[in-house]
C-alpha cells in the first residue's frame, strides 16, 4: 500500500504560489493605476490586464491539474461545517480566479480597446458588443468581484493561520513543506 502524501506536488505548490503573487500583484497595479494619470497609468492597466489574463490561463492548468490529482483529505478530526467551508472557499477561489479575467476581457473587448499581452503579442478580443455602456457595467462587475476577492482571500489566510497556530495540525505544512510537520 502506498504512503499517503503529506503535502501537494510541487506542480501544485508552484501554481498556487504563483497565481498567489499574481493576485498581490494585481492589487498594486491597480493601486498604481489609481494613484497616476496619463500614459503612466494606462502602463498599469496594460500590466493588469496582461497579468489578468496570465492568472486565467494559470488558474486553468490549476484546475486541470486539480482535476488530474485530487486535494488531500483534510484531517479527520476536522469538524464538518469547517470542511464545507474550506471546500466552498476553494471553489469559490477557482470561480473568482477564472471569471474576473474573463469579465475584464469582456470589457476591454466591448469597448474595443486592445490587449496586448506583456508587450509581445495581441491578445484577441471577445465578440462582445454593447460599447462603452456595455464595458462600465461589466467593470462594475469586475470591481466588486476584485473586493470579493480580498475578502476570500483573508478568509483563505486566517483559515490557515487558524490551522497552524490554534488547531495546530499539519494543514498549513501541506502549502508550506519548509514548516516542519507536526507528529
């Protein structure tokens, strides 16, 4: 019989981190943007919205992989409404993490403006019509989806914390392999 694993792949460490920092990222580019007029700015958006889209297509291997090797159990002892909270904030990562760059592309494409991914290629748009009404009311979408984002976020973190310095198991050892596992 197999041992059971004790952390995730390091194909799954990697993602997570990376889309991650993607995140963080993205909240000081919009932070940028905000702070800046001018071509400046528009350079933060062009940077957001390359990141967006590399977050996208990130997160869609992520779920491939995902798909291909499951999550771990979460331990045992683990009451059920904390699992079905974990679980739900997991999905809910994977839906917020695939829908807000599509609304943002939406956006850009219904107001015709270009993407231009990192500065190398053109980055196609969606055929979504609609203009300037169309592109303010998918970014109202794509704004109060970005707070949501940080609220799941910190749910995400404190959830983890909890698990290390309260509930003291091996959860957060899984994502962090440099934290010694717990007997």
């Amino acid at each position: 019989m197999a041992e059971p694993r004790h952390r995730y792949s390091t194909v799954s460490l990697i993602l997570h981190w990376l889309i991650a920092a993607l995140v963080v990222t993205q909240i000081g580019l919009i932070a940028g943007h905000e702070l800046t007029e001018g071509p400046m700015s528009r350079e933060f958006i062009g940077a957001h919205k390359s990141v967006g889209l590399s977050i996208l297509v990130l997160t869609l291997a992520r779920l491939g992989w995902r798909i291909a090797n499951p999550a771990l159990p979460l331990p045992e002892a683990m009451p059920r409404w904390e699992k079905l909270l974990a679980r739900g904030t997991h999905v809910l990562f994977y839906v917020f993490l695939i829908a807000m760059p599509l609304v943002g592309w939406a956006a850009s494409s219904a107001a015709g403006r270009d993407i231009v991914w990192f500065g190398l290629f053109q980055w196609p748009l969606l055929p979504v019509g609609g203009g300037r009404e169309m592109a303010g009311n998918l970014m109202d979408v794509h704004e109060l989806a970005g707070k949501l984002l940080i609220a799941l976020v910190i749910l995400h973190v404190a959830g983890a914390l909890k698990h290390h310095f309260i509930t003291r198991d091996n959860v957060l050892h899984r994502m962090l392999p440099f934290i010694r596992r717990r007997p």
